[in-house]
C-alpha cells in the first residue's frame, strides 16, 4: 500500500492560509490542517513545533511578499511610508490574515527584512542610535494595529456592511442633540471607520514621522551604515 504523501513546508503553508481565509485563528487547529491535507497532525509537527509557531510562519509570507515588490527609494520618510504601503497592500490581498500577523507577530525572514528596512531608514533620517530602538517599536505598533483594523472592516460580508452602515447612521443622524451636542453638530460629517482607509492610514503614519523629525532637529542626516551624510 503506498504511504501518505510528504508535504513540504511551503505546501503545508499554502494549505493553512487557504484554511485561514475561511476562518480565524481561534477556530483554526493543526487537526484541520491535517484533515485538508489528508495527514495525521505529527506529520505536520515536523514542520512546525506548534500551532503558534505555523500561524507566524504563515504571516511572515505575506511580509516576503511585501518585500519580494519594495524597493528603497527617496528620504528616510519616503523609505518608511513606501514599505508599510507595501505591508498594507499585500494584508490587503488576503485580510484574514492580518489579525494573525497582528495577534502572533513574526520572527521570519520577512519580518526581519521589514526590521532592518525601518531601523536602516531611521539610522539615515540622523536620529540617535539611542533613540532609534524605541522610534522603531512605535512604528510597528502603529502599523500593525492600523492594518489589522482596516483588515477587520475589509473582511465584513456586504449584508453586514450595510447593516452596520444603518445603525451607524441611526446613531450618528438621530443623536439626541441635548445628550450628545458636539455629535448632532457634526452629524452629517461624521464619516463611518471605513470611509477612506488609505488617506487615513497614510495621515496617521505621516503624523508620527513628523514627531520623529521634530525630535531630531538639526542633525544632520546619515546614510543606512550610520555615516554622516551631505544633501
């Protein structure tokens, strides 16, 4: 009788993000896994020594793919705002997959190339070294926390699209002026979380490297190894 087939690691990905995309990493199991690949779950703890570790390594794909398509060009901002446009459009394609990016993280190969690009870019704006561990986390947390949101209004069906449209403008249209004045005000301006995601995403992420430039004053840019540079 012939044995079961070998998957490879990147087959067994493959299979996971398929599963992923159809539901999320709570209801997510090894077990399933191995039921679509028509395995028993050890087979696949060869792979991976669990299921955390299989849900960073699916996440870390779409941040190689990301970075398959980035190319460093411009000033250190440019640099940044071009690579998390990148992040956001390849967690666009497949928007399940941001909430695990965003739960479980990565310590794959793309997610050091995501790391080193940031920290090389902030080197080159001129900011101390000192100053430049703790720049870089607040990046990557507003990055991933903007990404993952616009990814939990992305996946919404259209029925509850336009059910949460409703009440939205249920609650902001018909708020009671004397209990919510500033509201009633604004009503009919207010615009709902989905409205313009990449303008906002880019705003937000604009606004925190202007607070970097600002901290760094009149230092001089430096180029990616550090070294002062000339404009």
């Amino acid at each position: 009788m012939a044995g079961r087939r070998r998957w490879s690691t990147g087959e067994i990905l493959d299979a996971a993000a398929e599963l992923l995309r159809t539901g999320d990493a709570d209801s997510f199991s090894v077990r399933k896994l191995a039921a679509v690949l028509g395995t028993d779950s050890s087979s696949l703890y060869r792979h991976f020594r669990s299921k955390t570790e299989l849900l960073r390594a699916v996440a870390d794909r779409i941040l190689l793919a990301a970075m398959d398509g980035y190319r460093p060009e411009g000033d250190w901002k440019q640099r940044i705002t071009s690579l998390a446009l990148h992040v956001r459009e390849a967690f666009g394609r497949q928007p399940e997959l941001a909430a695990i990016w965003g739960r479980y993280a990565s310590s794959g190969t793309g997610s050091r190339l995501v790391m080193e690009e940031v920290l090389q870019a902030l080197r080159a704006s001129g900011l101390p070294d000192e100053k430049i561990p703790e720049r870089y986390h607040r990046i990557a947390v507003l990055i991933a926390a903007l990404i993952a949101s616009e990814a939990g209004v992305s996946t919404v069906t259209p029925g509850e699209y336009e059910q949460g449209m409703e009440l939205f403008r249920v609650a902001v249209l018909g708020a009671d002026p004397e209990r919510f004045p500033a509201l009633a005000h604004f009503a009919r301006d207010v615009r709902p979380l989905g409205a313009d995601r990449r303008a906002a995403f880019e705003e937000i992420l604009a606004a925190q490297l202007a607070h970097i430039e600002a901290e760094i004053g009149p230092i001089r840019p430096t180029d990616a190894t550090g070294a002062t540079g000339l404009r």
